[in-house]
C-alpha cells in the first residue's frame, strides 16, 4: 500500500449510521426453521396460491458422465459433440478477456459457428426506428466475427479430415483449467484403412493478450502417405470458407423490421445482430512465406485490426511449402511425404491488434512484434508462463468443495471462464458473453458491476481496478447521455459497446438508470476491499459525484414529502416504467450517501485532489447536503398489511400470473406480448431479492425473510442472473435445500445449457454469481461498508468449503464446518472481521477457530 493510501486507512472503514426499514436489526444469524416455514408459504393458500414453483422449473441438471467424465481440473468430452455443436463450441472456448477463440476443430468443419472474438471490435448502424422519438438509441453496435487465424486443415492422401463422418477408434477433447489450455486427441482410420495419430493443442495466452498458439502433431505409425497441413487465416465474417460456401449461412437472412444495415436472424432477442453489407474492409495482405497477414478497417466504426500467423515446421520427413495472401484468405500450406512412425508436428502462432485510431500500418507492425517475439520463446515457455500464471490464479481465487466432487469440477470450470473473460481485458468492457460468442450482440451491462466486479474485487483487484477504469473512461460519454434526457449529471448506457447507448428498446433499457448507481456500488466495494482509495480520490470521485447529481436531479420532493423517482425499470424486466422501484430507491440512496461520504472524505484527507474535482466538477459547496438530504427521505415503499416491501408502487395492484394453468411457456419473452407480461405480478430478474443482498444491513431478517417468501415463487428463472442471488438469500434465512436447488442450477447453467442459449456464448454473470452464491451465500461472507463478517450456512450434506479473498493487500483463506470456521492469514496485514457475531483479528501465519454460537 502506498503512503498516500495509508493516510485513508481509518477513513475507507468509517460507516455512517443507516436508518432501518420497519422492525430492522443488521443480520447475525438466520434463523434454524428456515427449510420448514419456506415450505409451508410456498404452499400455502392466499397470496402464494397459483405462483410459479421453481423447484419443479429448475429440474435436476443431466451430464452423460460415460462422455463427460468427473475430472477436478478438466472439462472433458470422450465423444464428438454432433447435437449441440454450439453449445460445445462455447464451453472449450479459449480466452484471456481480450482475444477469444470458440471451441471449433482445427480443420474447421462440422461447426455451428466458428467464431473468434476480440474484446471491443465492432460495427456500428444507424437503428431506424419504425415510430421514432426524441432520445432514443441512435448508433447500433453488435460484436464482429474476426477473420479466423485457428483452422489447420489435414488431409492423407488427400482425404480431408472431418470428424463427424471420420471413422475414429479413439477421441478425447479436454480443457486444462490449470493450464489454460485446449486438447484434443484422436486415431482417425482413413478410407484408405491407413491409421493416422493427431494431437491438437490450443492455448490463448494469459501473458500475453495478444497472441495465440496451436500446435499439430501427426503420426502415421504403419503407413506411408502424402500429408497436407493447410494453416489458413479466414475472414468468415464477409468472405467464403476455403470451400466457397458461406462462413456463416444465417448472415444474410434478413428479419422484417430489422435496423437498417443489420438483421436480427430471428425473433429472440439475445441473439446478436448479423449484417447484409460488407463489414470487415480488406486493406492489405501479407504473404511472407510461412508468415501471413491480414488487415481491415471496419466498415461504418471506423475501427482497424489487423491479424497474422507463423509457423515452426519440424519433420525428418521429405516436405515443401507454398503460400499465399487473399483479401479474404491466407494460407501456409505443407505438402509432407509422411513415412511409418516419422512425426510431423506444426506450431502455429497467430496475434490480433485493433484499435479506434491506429493505422492498418501500424497494427501490421505490432502484429510483426508480436510474433517475433513469440517465435524467439517458443511454445514451451509461454506454457510455462501460463501455468504459473495459473497457479497464483487459484492460489489466489479457488473454492474447494472436498466432498463433492461433481459439484468441484463444475465450480472451477465456472471460475476458468471469468478469468478468460476479464484478465486481460485491461482498458476493455467485460461483456455479458465475454469473448465466447455473439449472444447480447457482445455489449457491457450491469453484469459485470454487480455479478462479476465481487469476485474480482476479493480475488484479483487489478483487474477489478481495471474494469472500473473503463467506466471512468466512458464518463464524458455518460455525462452526454443524460444532458440528452435533460438530466444533470452522467447517465451510464444500459447496454453498450462505444459508450452510447444502444438499446433500442427503451423500456428494458434506457429506463433502467440503476445502472449508476451499480458502478458506483462496484467503484466503492472495490476500494473499500483493496484500499485503494488513490484510484477512488483521482479518478472515480467524478462516477460518484455526476451519478449523484443525476439521482437528485431524476427525483422530486412529494407532498408526502418523501423523495420519490418515477419512470424508471428496475433490474426486472418484466415489469417496466414505473414509479418507486424499490431496487432503485435503495441504491440510489446508496448512491447519493456514499458520494457525499467520499467527497468529505476527500476534504479532510487529500486536499490537493479534492481541490481538483472541485474546479474539474464545478462542485457547488451544498451539493453533499442536498444529496444527503434527498437520500435522506427516500421513499421506500413498504406494504404494512402484508409486511413486504412492493417491487415497486403498484406491483401488488397487479394480478397473480394465471395463463396458461400457471404453467406458462418459458422463457416468457419469446412466447407473450411484452404488454401482456407487464400486467402481471411476475419476475424475470431478482429485484427485492438483490437489494435485499446488496443492501443486507438496511434489512431486518423478518423483512428479508417476508420479502423473500412473497418474491421467490413470482421469479420465472428465465434470466440466468436471478439464481444465483436467489441462492444466497435463501442461504441466509436456512432454505437449505432451496438454496441448493437454486445453486445446482445456476453452477449448471451452461454446462447443460439450461437456458436454451449457450450455443451464443456463455453467461459470464452467472459465471460470477456462482462464485457469489459460494462465497456470500454458503460461506456467509458480507461487505457492510467496509466492516466484514461471516456468518456461513454450509448446505446439508457437505463436510466442508474453503475459500479465499483478499483484504486491504491481505489473503484470508476461510474454511467452513458444520459448527466453526477456520482463518488464515499468509499475508503482513492483519485482517480484522466479525464470525458469527465475534471480533477477531487473524495474524499472518496464525490459524484461528472461530466456533459456532450455542
């Protein structure tokens, strides 16, 4: 910690007093009857009669364990995927935040969609509204497809290998969590009856985010045969594949009412948008011998990228190269008269660079670097890199789960994909699919802020510290957005890649202000967690300060002289537009406090940097007060006849969901009218239920555990955000076996592909809420400004978990039983917190039990 951050020390753990809603007491303990008395409301008559059930909706998740095997530290396929190519695609994908490479086969056949994605890179259009209005969204922004630098064709005797029709005694297909990296293994019988050895290793580096490699190894143990490795760089997202068919057959299906320049290929809308012009514009190609390049300008953002590949060659075998450069297409191609048992092995190394600014010139010549560099290390050292990098990784982030050894291997493979989707994501978003797929057209929402931003936060602050930045970076742009709804201070855009706002559909979106007050929630724990109060005094003040000014500009002083906001949609998209909601009121009280928190802070603390924002902000001496004041009389809906808390002011004026028999078709928004859902009391996202966990200590526990019993049975799960946050409240109010259900679904999402969509990319959200659901669900964990405690509910059934976070630069590794919890401390710092209701202080190298109250 530096000597500027050590002044603030007592500053970051300072909480102000919170004025509780009815009957509140900050949490201890949940009560022991919880599993009994949530059975009895779901069940009961009146309110609860005719609600979704979600125990029968989350139905017990299926892996084929014969091709799936249980593997602690390896997702793993014995057989070839051949019904859900997709979806396998998204789980073997390759990333490190930046540079994504899809789970396809090398020789680039039997594919769903062969993507390869770099974080940012996108095209943009003008939305043409079909009944426009003032404000809404005017640039569309979707994720594109980068020319593909992975596919190595192989043919003997000049028959293509292609794994859905190969005639194959043996297959494996396996990705590394430890290593990072993809392997795939086969025996392929040619037509010819000649048995032919391949090994495919595939690996994005996490040292350095620019490169890529693979490497080919062959073996023909009996025959001889003529052998060709066909390396290849393809722009599949305009051009043809190397067989003059389309890259991807759905780009040009056009969808009535699609925005100009761009098509939805169907009517569910987290699919991407796929474009009718030309996208990527080829610049220059590059043909070198055994190193190729390509470079493009994107055709309406503007953006440049440029993409190249070499190669090392080795082979006691007779062999030539030819090579060539297109403007949609580079190969190396290596012609081998393969003798019995002579190995013939190929490594590829291929790096992407992009930039808003930078000539194709200049990217050719980072791209140039780039591989010199990595052909002078070699293959061998950047594994090396990477599994040391690795290794500190889980050193740093992995829970254990000893006797559970299913729910183990899914947990890690969960973690693996957070990391691949944010560690070096660096000066980037982290999108909702992170760089697996095109789902959500590859735009940043609050999902990172409030379901991935935790992990990072308590496991890898840097990148925690970077993502945060990129918010402060896309400020100017936010400030932009609210003047455009005449509002003062910053409006952050729902969904996004550039910065503007890109939904369409204001209702879902553009109302959804939470996002502010989201970022700042992030931005804060961040600091508090870190002690990197440095970063919050120079830079993310202004987040604080111009999204508290937009809170006290959004809302009005009523006659009842309570301060209300209207016309927002809170984190539930099924009930949209409306006044009070309680998510929103909660975090922007949040949000207006903590800013005029930090701002004092400031004053007192750092003088020279509080100076600056002033003069920077234009900050008026009363603006704190007004904030504090406004936050002050919030308006907090509260039902006393039914001792809830309303989603918001006229939710429970609305009618219980009663089509279809209560069995509704799923998920709700591909089979019913927009309008037809809003009229009903029911839930797409976790809305009480996340205030209630971000907000825990403004809560009593009869609050939560009334709130939950109303809310729980209303949410569909047709959002993949919403389990997770389910799990940790029902954790703490002894749902036990809800809680687990709820958790074994969400650690599932994916893996088995429960919500119909993994085939688009991966629910990174979901990803981070796992870890949430682990670490603050059953290992108790809470962030009360600054104060932390434990108060773990270890599920029936487990023996124990252990867990790590970092702390003020201090790493704790908490392990939890039935009855005690373990501490650890391997770091100077002592780290000080509450257990079950005691204060302790752990030492570095000191294990302390904490036993369980009596």
């Amino acid at each position: 910690m530096t000597e500027r951050n050590s002044i603030t020390d007592t500053a970051l753990h300072t909480t102000e007093t919170i004025t509780l809603s009815p009957d509140a007491t900050p949490d201890t303990a949940p009560m022991a009857e919880g599993q009994e008395l949530y059975d009895e409301q779901v069940t009961a008559s009146g309110p609860h009669r005719d609600r979704f059930n979600l125990r029968s909706y989350f139905a017990e998740p299926e892996i084929d364990r014969s091709i799936h095997p249980v593997d602690p530290w390896r997702w793993v396929e014995t057989a070839p995927s051949t019904s859900d190519l997709g979806v396998a695609e998204s789980l073997f994908t390759v990333g490190n935040g930046y540079l994504g490479v899809r789970g396809n086969p090398e020789e680039g056949r039997d594919s769903a969609l062969n993507g390869t994605y770099v974080n940012g890179l996108h095209e943009t259009w003008d939305i043409q509204h079909a009944e426009d209005a003032y404000g809404l969204a005017r640039v569309g922004q979707s994720i594109i497809n980068a020319p593909d630098a992975k596919t190595i064709r192989i043919y003997v005797d000049d028959e293509p290998l292609r794994v859905s029709v190969a005639d194959l005694f043996y297959y494996e297909r396996s990705l590394d969590f430890r290593d990072g990296v993809l392997r795939r293994s086969l025996e392929w019988r040619t037509p010819a009856g000649k048995r032919v050895l391949i090994d495919f290793t595939r690996m994005v580096s996490l040292t350095d985010r620019h490169l890529g490699i693979e490497e080919v190894s062959i073996v023909l143990p009996e025959d001889a045969a003529p052998v060709v490795l066909s390396s290849q760089i393809l722009n599949r997202q305009d051009g043809q594949d190397e067989f003059g068919s389309a890259s991807d057959p759905d780009r040009f299906v056009a969808t009535e009412g699609a925005p100009q320049g761009s098509v939805n290929t169907g009517s569910d809308p987290r699919r991407a948008d796929h474009f009718r012009s030309r996208v990527l514009l080829p610049l220059l190609q590059v043909d070198e011998g055994e190193k190729i390049k390509l470079g493009y300008r994107v055709a309406n953002s503007g953006m440049t990228l440029a993409v190249g590949a070499d190669h090392d060659f080795s082979t006691t075998n007779d062999f030539y190269i030819s090579s060539v450069a297109q403007t949609d297409m580079a190969k190396v191609q290596y012609h081998v008269d393969a003798r019995p048992g002579q190995k013939i092995v190929l490594t590829k190394y291929f790096s992407y660079h992009d930039s808003r600014r930078a000539s194709v010139n200049e990217l050719m010549d980072r791209v140039d670097r780039t591989l010199r560099r990595a052909r002078k290390r070699g293959a061998g050292d950047y594994l090396e890199a990477q599994q040391a990098w690795l290794a500190e990784f889980w050193e740093r982030a992995d829970v254990e789960i000893p006797d559970q050894p299913e729910l183990q291997q899914a947990v890690r493979w969960n973690m693996f994909q957070l990391i691949q989707s944010s560690a070096r994501a660096e000066d980037l978003g982290i999108s909702a699919k992170g760089v697996t797929g095109s789902g959500y057209a590859g735009h940043y929402f609050w999902d990172t802020e409030i379901y991935v931003m935790p992990f990072l936060t308590y496991t890898m602050p840097q990148v925690a510290r970077n993502a945060l930045r990129f918010r402060y970076q896309m400020l100017p742009k936010a400030r932009d957005r609210a003047s455009e709804l005449d509002q003062c201070g910053a409006l952050y855009p729902w969904r996004t890649i550039n910065g503007e706002e890109a939904s369409a559909y204001y209702a879902a979106g553009t109302a959804q202000y939470h996002i502010d007050a989201d970022i700042t929630y992030a931005t804060v724990q961040y600091a508090r967690a870190s002690g990197d109060a440095d970063f919050l005094f120079r830079e993310a003040i202004d987040i604080l300060v111009e999204t508290a000014r937009l809170w006290e500009d959004l809302g009005f002083f009523g006659v009842d002289g309570q301060f209300h906001i209207h016309g927002v949609t809170g984190p539930d998209e099924y009930t949209t537009v409306v006044n009070d909601n309680l998510f929103t009121n909660v975090m922007a009280r949040y949000n207006m406090r903590v800013a005029a928190e930090w701002v004092e802070r400031l004053r007192e603390v750092e003088k020279s940097y509080f100076e600056e924002m002033v003069h920077r902000l234009n900050l008026r001496p009363e603006e704190p007060a007004e904030w504090r004041t406004a936050a002050d009389a919030m308006c907090i809906p509260f039902d006393g006849e039914r001792g809830i808390h309303p989603q918001d002011a006229h939710f429970l004026e609305r009618e219980i969901w009663n089509k279809d028999r209560g069995q509704p078709k799923r998920p709700l928004l591909l089979h019913y009218h927009p309008l037809t859902i809003y009229r009903y009391q029911v839930i797409k996202q976790a809305d009480v239920v996340l205030a209630l966990f971000l907000r825990g200590s403004e809560f009593s526990e009869k609050l939560k555990r009334a709130d939950f019993d109303y809310y729980d049975p209303l949410t569909t799960g047709d959002s993949s955000l919403s389990a997770v946050v389910q799990c940790i409240l029902a954790a703490e109010l002894g749902y036990d076996s809800h809680a687990q259900a709820l958790f074994r679904h969400a650690v599932y999402v994916d893996l088995c592909n429960l919500h119909g969509n993994s085939a688009d990319g991966l629910h990174i959200a979901s990803c981070g809420g796992v870890w949430s659901a682990l670490v603050f669900g059953f290992g108790g964990l809470r962030d009360y400004d600054g104060r932390w405690t434990i108060n773990p509910m270890l599920p029936e059934g487990w023996g124990s978990m252990r867990y790590r976070v970092q702390l003020w630069g201090s790493r704790l590794q908490v392990e939890v039983r039935a009855d005690e919890v373990e501490l650890e401390c391997d770091s100077p710092v002592a780290v000080g917190l509450e257990v079950w209701g005691q204060s302790v202080t752990v030492q570095e190298g000191e294990k302390l039990v904490v036993k369980r109250p009596q």
